[in-house]
C-alpha cells in the first residue's frame, strides 16, 4: 500500500510540475463577430470564447481556424491577466489551425513534442479556457491514434490524436501536453452527448501549417480544377476491369484552362486512381493534393466510356 501511494505521490507531484510549467504560456482568446446588420440597430455582435498557446517569445499564438475565421476582434488575456489585441496571420480551415499574434517579446512559451512518437495509453493534459473559465486543467490518457474527423471546412483531417481528457466549448485551441509539459497537439474537437471522446491535431501537423501561415499567410494546396463526387462502381463494371475497389470520383465539371483540363480530364470521367494510389472516394482524392507539392506530375488512372485510361496532369497550385 505505500508502495502504491509513493507512486500517487510522484504522478500527482509531476503532474503539478508540468501544469507550473505549461500554465504561463497558454492564453484565453475572447471572440467578436459582426453578423446581421439593421437599420435599428447596426451591426449584431456575437462573442465567445476559446484557447490558445503562445509557441515563440515574440508572440505568435497557435489556435483554431474556427475560432479565428470572420472574428473582427480577437482580444487574448495571458495568465498574468495582461489583454491584447490579437492580428490574425494566417489561418488553415482544412486543418482547423490558425495563427495569431500580440505584440509584446520575452513571453513564456510552450515547447513542441513530437506527435509521431505518440502512443495509446499515454498520459496527457489538456489546459484551456472551457465556458470562460481561464486555465482550467483536464488530464487522462491518448486513447486512440490516426482517427479522421472532418474539420468545420468539410475537408478530412487524417492522423487525429484521440484523448479522454475532457474539453468543453471554450477549450479549442489549447494545447494537449505530455508529462514532460510538451505541446503534443492542439484541442479541436469533442463528440457532443459523448463521456470523453475529445480529439487533438498533431502537433507535427501544427508546427507544419504554422510555419507556412507564418511565410505567407495560408497553406497553399495542390488542385486539379474538377468538381466530382464520391461514386460507387457497379459490380459489372469492376468484374470487366478488373478493379477491386468498390468507389472512385466522379467528375462532374472541369474548370477551362486547370490542370485537370489542360492533362485531358473530362465531365463523366471516373478518376480511380491517382500515382499509383487508389481513389475510393473524394476524401482519398483531397487526402492525396493535401500530402502533394504543387507542380508535381502525377498519372491519373480513370474509367471512361467503360474503359480504363491512363492520363498525366501537372498539378497546380490553390490561390
């Protein structure tokens, strides 16, 4: 039994430890948002509140796209209750990831872990501002790695760290710590009606799209110009092919002059495949430009007319 307790001790002791430690550089971020304007009364403000963490000493602040996108006021309060008024620098809606900055130097920051050497079972913090309580502490444990959860923009987000420690509205943004008080992911999302299922973006996925916010204000992706839809390839079409997957993507519409147009894809086609890759659906297809640089050449494999064609399309860039 002492035994037990003397290990009690030491957790709670290293927990203590990595809240002192982490506490200083994480932020409540107060939200203004002008919507419905009338005649009355002007423009309708709605606020709300949400988390971030400070990760340079000159005040770069890593928090959620949903929380940033068409704020017109971002007021950030840090732990020694000193308020600025934050400027967005970029922000990434397929990631759910957003930059912010204060203008102030020599703060605390939080250090990056490394979200690939993650494991199940890990114990973990998550620190933030739920229902407006600033720097409240949650702890528990990763309870799953590599989920997909769909970010507000509609896009899948892969690689998604699942945790226990619970969030509640007012906590996105804020940093998920291990025991050594490293940031190891960025709260996103809960399952509302659900008893801890919480989720987290990695941060090697953070301290990626933040660099890139950072140099040039957004994360700028690769495209083919299409409009399609996820399909289901008929069993008789598959047996003649010799496909063995059951979906692909539907091109509904090119864009004249895209990448897509100019490597010969056309309206009716069914992309299958794309370097080499399969495509099941429309999520593996924006999986694939996400995870690929712009100008890349790629081989396209699609169904047309019942026949499988091979084209090459140099992929563009967004923006």
């Amino acid at each position: 039994m002492e035994d037990f307790e003397k290990i009690l001790e030491a957790y709670s002791q290293a927990i203590v430890k990595v809240i002192e430690k982490v506490s200083p550089a994480v932020v409540n971020i107060d939200i203004s948002q002008a919507v419905g304007f009338s005649f009355f009364t002007g423009f309708q403000e709605v606020k709300g509140v949400a988390s971030g963490f400070i990760f340079t000493p000159d005040g770069y602040i890593l928090t959620n796209s949903h929380v940033t996108h068409q704020a017109n006021k971002l007021t950030v309060t840090l732990a020694d209750r000193r308020q600025f008024i934050a400027e967005l620098v970029g922000e990434d809606p397929q990631t759910d990831l957003a930059v912010i900055r204060i203008s102030e130097r020599d703060l605390p920051m939080l250090e990056f872990g490394d979200s690939d050497k993650l494991k199940v079972g890990q114990p973990v913090m998550a620190i933030g501002n739920p229902l407006g309580f600033g720097h409240s502490v949650t702890s528990g444990v990763i309870s799953a790695l590599g989920r997909s959860l769909r970010s507000f923009s509609g896009h899948l987000m892969d690689n998604i760290i699942q945790t226990d420690a619970p969030l509640n509205p007012g906590s996105s943004g804020g940093p998920l710590v291990d025991i050594y008080g490293k940031a190891i992911g960025v709260n996103t999302a809960i399952i509302q009606g659900a008893q801890g299922i919480c989720f987290s973006i990695p941060i090697n996925t953070a301290k990626w799209v933040a660099g890139l916010l950072i140099k040039d204000g957004r994360v700028r992706r690769s495209y083919l110009g299409i409009i399609g839809q996820s399909v289901i390839l008929p069993q008789r079409i598959r047996d003649i092919l010799s496909l063995h997957q059951e979906g692909g993507v539907y091109v509904i519409r090119v864009a004249p002059f895209s990448p897509a147009s100019k490597g010969g894809l056309q309206s009716q086609d069914v992309v299958v495949e794309i370097n080499g890759e399969v495509v099941n659906n429309i999520d593996d297809l924006h999986r694939f430009l996400s995870n690929t640089p712009p100008g890349t050449k790629v081989s396209l494999k699609i169904i047309r007319e019942n026949k499988l064609i091979n084209l090459s399309i140099i992929l563009g860039a967004e923006g």
